[in-house]
C-alpha cells in the first residue's frame, strides 16, 4: 500500500502544491476507518463519526478558495500607515 500512496502524495504535491496535499494527509485515519468498516467489520462509534466529519470538513475547507474582498486603495492605506 505505501508503494502506491507515496507516488500518488507526490503527485497531488505537484498538481495542488504543498500546503494543499499536506493536508490531505488528515485524512489517513479517515480512509483508515472506512476501510476498517467495508473490510473488517468493525463498528464506528459516535465520536469517531464527529470527528472524521471534522477532519473532512477541515481538508474541505483548507483546500477550497475563497474570494478575497480587495480595495482598490488598500495599497495607499498600508504607505500612508508607514
């Protein structure tokens, strides 16, 4: 398994950037309980339910841009500050 998710970081480190696929590592133990219950049987209790929609949420979050809200002036505000 390493053999193949070691390629596919890099990959994702060059097509995303570093910051981006970093945070794609949070999301091991995510996959880890997924493949813990399709494959072993294994139940998921309630707060490892919270806490992989956090970790999902989170990487949902850090990943997707946001708009930023610039003026056109706000170059001038930060000479005349100086």
């Amino acid at each position: 398994p390493t053999a193949v998710a070691f390629p596919l970081f890099y990959r994702g480190v060059r097509g995303l950037g570093p910051a981006r696929a970093a945070t794609m590592m949070f999301l091991v133990p995510v996959f880890g309980l997924g493949l813990a219950f399709a494959l072993l049987g294994e139940t998921v209790t309630v707060v490892q339910a919270i806490g992989s929609a956090a970790m999902l949420a989170g990487a949902w979050l850090s990943v997707t841009e946001r708009p930023t809200k610039t003026t056109p002036d706000s170059g001038l505000q930060l000479l005349r500050s100086v």
